[in-house]
C-alpha cells in the first residue's frame, strides 16, 4: 500500500473534524453579530422564538397582526360583520318566496346557537348566533308580511328586545345579545333617516310595485337624498355611527368579546346602508 494511500483516511478525518470545528453552530447563527463572522458567509437563520427582540420586528411586527387576526375578541367582531352585511342578502329573497320557511329557520338558529354554546371551542359562535336569530325573526316577520308599512319596522325589529335585556340581566349569551342591541340601533338611526328625509313614500311604491320599476322609484329617492337637508342627515348619522362603534373598542366596561360584537354590528350597518345608496345610485 502506497504511502498516499495510507495516510488518505486519516487526512480526510482531520479535514472532516476541521471542516465541524469551523462550521458555526445553529445557536451561533443566530447570535454571532454580522461583522464577527467570516467572510463571505451570509446568515439564513431566524431564532423564532426571539423574534419580538429582532430589529426587523419593529419594521414588520407579525406578532402584533397575528394577535389580531386570532384573538377571541376580534374574531367576535368579524363574526358580527359577517352577520349584519351578508345574511340579509340572502333572507330578502328567501323571505319574498317562502316567508313561513324563513320564519321556521329562526328556530334552527336558535337550536344551533345552544347546540354551539354547549362546546367550549364554538361557544363564540353560538352566543353571536343566539343574538343574530332575533335579528332574523324580525327580519322574517316584517319583510314576509309587513313590508308595505314602514312605520311596522321598528316595533317588529325590537321584538327580540325583552329577551335580550331578559338574558343581560342573568349575564347570558352576552356577546349575542350586545350584537342584537348594536344591530337594532343601526336600524334605529336608518329609519329615523328615513324619516327625516321623507323616504317613507318611495319605501311603500317598492314594496307594492313590479321589480321592472323598482329602478324609477329609486332614482327618485336617491334625487330626495341629494338635497343638502338628505347630504347633511346623512353625514351626521354615519358620524354618529362611527363614533357609537369605535368607542366600545376604546373604553368598553363589559367584556371585550361583547363590545367588539356591538361595534361589528353598529359599524357595518354604514356598509349595508352604504352598499344600498350604491345600488340605488346605479340603478
């Protein structure tokens, strides 16, 4: 055996033992500043669980946005969004057609809510659905049989309003019930609007008319909220409703979950009411 090839294993240990030494460790990557490593190298690894100490927390801080997006009280306030700008959609058709359908649903809600509430992982879930189903049995009530009346809307809207203040009382389904109560002052401050600008007129031609001339009467109420008497209600009302939902936000006393749920409920009832004016101004 040559010489060379003797001494080849030992030589590759040393240079496999020296390549170890002079590799830096996972820890060291991490924890070596920048202008004592070797030149040359470049530094891909992040010691996750430091990451609010990292410099370039304070550029992009994800652990702030991730504590948003995943924390109970924001996802009620999601949730309450979600049921004041979506469902509506899809009650006024199902309510037009088969009104008693959409009446006996409100009991399915309400089987849900407590069928929800019963499990420690859904129970946000089921007390914001507790509240809603008061929302959809006025909902329900009004829009099946009363809908040519608009002095009928308020009165059934609040039907559900004993009940909440019933369950308040015994500190029950609160996150619901201040859902409920956020979204009936947003149909509050709509009427009264309604009332002011005296929209109620073009309110009974809609419900009575053909949907073919639905179009003619609101273009003649969106002429009627053009004055500047409709532009000012209508920009002292959404201010209004703006400072209602953002002040629970700041100096909410009951539980947050509660006042996130009432500030979802009153802050998108500007959406709806905004995404109606659109409809309205296109048709």
């Amino acid at each position: 055996m040559s010489p060379y090839a003797a001494s080849t294993p030992i030589i590759g240990i040393e240079e496999g033992t020296k390549r170890q030494e002079e590799t830096p460790s996972h820890s060291q990557l991490s924890t070596t500043p920048s202008h004592l490593q070797p030149k040359g190298w470049v530094s891909c690894s992040i010691n996750l669980t430091n990451v609010e100490s990292q410099d370039f927390s304070r550029l992009f801080p994800l652990n702030i946005i991730f504590n948003i997006s995943l924390s109970p009280h924001w996802l009620s306030f999601a949730g309450a969004v979600f049921l004041v700008s979506v469902p509506v959609f899809i009650e006024a058709p199902l309510v037009r057609s088969l009104p008693w359908l959409s009446l006996a649903l409100t009991g399915f809600w309400i089987w849900l809510s407590i069928k929800l509430m019963s499990q420690e992982k859904t129970y946000l879930w089921g007390d914001l659905l507790f509240g809603f189903s008061w929302s959809w049995l006025a909902g329900s009530i009004y829009w099946g049989w009363l809908r040519w009346e608009p002095l009928y809307h308020l009165p059934v809207e609040a039907i559900g309003l004993p009940f909440a203040i019933w369950c308040l009382s015994r500190n029950w389904a609160k996150i619901g019930n201040w859902f409920y109560l956020g979204s009936l002052l947003g149909t509050i401050v709509t009427d009264i609007y309604f009332y002011l600008v005296d929209l109620l007129p073009y309110w009974r031609q809609i419900t009575l008319v053909e949907s073919d001339k639905v179009g003619e009467i609101l273009h003649n109420a969106v002429t009627q909220v053009k004055t500047p008497w409709g532009e000012t209600w209508a920009i002292t009302f959404a201010l209004l409703l703006l400072i209602i939902g953002i002040l629970p936000l700041k100096i909410g006393k009951f539980p947050k979950k509660a006042c996130y749920a009432f500030s979802g409920a009153v802050l998108s009832t500007i959406v709806v009411d905004g995404l109606f004016l659109l409809v309205a101004l296109l048709s």
